[in-house]
C-alpha cells in the first residue's frame, strides 16, 4: 500500500481525535482490554471500491493489521468481503465507524464518477468528467480522489492550482477582455488561464485574449453545439479546450459530450452523490 502525503495522515488523526476524544466509552466498559478480534469489511451492494488506502492507513496508525481483499477502483458484489483488519478488540471498534464513513462516502462518489463518465464517453470517446471545488470542508483530498478511483479527473484542488475567472471576477475586472487580458499579461506561463462565457460573444473575447479554457457555463446541448461550429468555422477551435458546466450529471453527460467539447465539469459528483452502503462485523479470534 501506497504511503499517503503526511497531511493526509495528520488529517486522518484529527478525523479519530473529532470520535474518541477521552476516550471509546461504550468499549472501555464492555470489552476486555486483552480480546482480541478480526473484523470483516463487508459490501452491502454493488458499488466502485474507493477509501481502501485511508482505511489501510487508520489501521497503521492505530496498530492494527489488514488484509486487502477487493482493490480499488473494482466493482462490489452484495455482501462481498472487502478488507480485514485484525487487533485488539476495543480498537477494532473505536476506528470502525471512521472507516465505514470514508469508504462509504468516497464510494459513492467513485460509483457515481464511473456512470457518468461512461455515459459521457457513449457520446465521446475522449471526453474528460471532472469535479469542482463544490466538495466538503476538510474532505475535498479524499472526495477528489475518489473522484480520480471512478475514471474522472479531479480539476483543481484549490484556488491556486490554475486562473479560473468567473463572471464574479469578470464583473469587477470590467469585461471578459480585461479580465483575461489581465490574467495573461501577470499569471506564469505554468499556469493555465480559463475563462467561464455566458455567450457566443464572450467566448470568442475569452478566445482572442489569450485564454487556454473556455468554460461554457449553463448552456444548453444544442447552444453548446452552436459554439462549437462557429469557432471550427473561424479557426479557432483547436486554440482552446472547451469545458462545460452548469446542471451535469448522468443523465445529459452523453448529450453534452456530443457536441464535441472536451471537458463536463460536474459539481454533482461531490455534493449529490449517494454513500454506498458498507458494514463492518467482528469475530474473535
């Protein structure tokens, strides 16, 4: 198993601090100190596997043992046995919820990511479906990574991954134009500079100013298609990456992913994704 960066580990023993605090009560009292016991991961139905390594890596910091018995990025079966973790008893039950959480969660998103990305590349091939900043606070790592295990890509983690100029920021720049224009003449050549449009116009401004990403924002299929045929008409549309926005899920992915754009952002994979259902029993040894 993969070591995960340390900022991930010290967020994963804030994430135990926030359910024990003192201490396992409920344990404490009912358990012997010296049980031990192995508890089994269990599937409650079919989803893509995601929150294996965070789980792997709760167990190191809590020294227990584990077994993997389903990798990452695999499809379920109902009342599949996913992973073992072996130890002390009292452990085992402390860090359980903690670890049904996260894999629940980042399986839901993973499940979710893969059926969109594969309704969206019925239309294209070559699509890419990527998430947005639309995550929980202080999950965002392990929501966009479970994004990554379902096939899709996880756009920026934070605000200075890229310049994503919004109609906010083209309001108080004073136009698309100047916005752009600003961006281009102080950002590093390192730095991708996306540009969201609210029409036809403001992508062509966005596209003339030097912007690498149009971001369509809130089109409809057929108005997206539109766009795409006037900048192949006047040459530009092998000049910028054309990403979409705005209401995407499943359900039209393959509609947009038609008219020949080469990116689906998706808010939804991140706030309206449904947890997979998970379980954990215990046997002594």
């Amino acid at each position: 198993m993969k070591q995960l960066p340390q900022d991930i580990i010290e967020a994963l023993k804030q994430f135990l601090q926030e359910d024990v605090r003192s201490g396992d009560i409920t344990s404490i009292l009912t358990v012997p100190e010296e049980k031990t016991a192995v508890a089994t991961v269990y599937a409650k139905e079919k989803a893509i596997l995601a929150g294996i390594e965070e789980v792997a890596a709760i167990a190191e910091l809590t020294g227990l043992e584990y077994e993997i018995l389903v990798f990452e990025g695999n499809w379920t079966k109902t009342q599949q046995p996913v992973m073992r973790l072996k130890g002390s008893a009292r452990t085992l039950l402390k860090v359980e919820r903690l670890c049904l959480n996260i894999i629940m969660r980042m399986s839901g998103i993973a499940t979710k990511t893969y059926r969109m990305v594969a309704e969206a590349r019925e239309g294209n091939p070559n699509v890419r479906v990527a998430a947005t900043r639309k995550t929980t606070p202080g999950f965002r790592y392990f929501e966009k990574r479970a994004v990554v295990v379902g096939g899709g890509d996880p756009h920026r983690y934070s605000l200075d991954d890229m310049v994503l100029i919004k109609n906010n920021h083209i309001t108080a720049a004073g136009g698309v134009r100047q916005a752009v224009t600003a961006a281009r003449k102080g950002v590093s050549f390192s730095k991708k500079v996306s540009c969201e449009a609210r029409t036809l116009q403001e992508a062509l401004e966005a596209i003339e100013a030097g912007a690498d990403i149009v971001l369509l924002d809130n089109f409809k299929p057929e108005d997206v298609g539109g766009v795409v045929k006037v900048l192949e008409k006047e040459g530009l549309r092998d000049r910028v990456i054309l990403e979409v926005s705005g209401g995407m899920d499943e359900t039209n992915a393959k509609a947009y992913a038609k008219t020949g754009i080469d990116v689906i952002s998706s808010g939804s994979l991140t706030h309206s994704f449904k947890a997979s259902d998970f379980n954990m029993l215990l046997s002594l040894n």
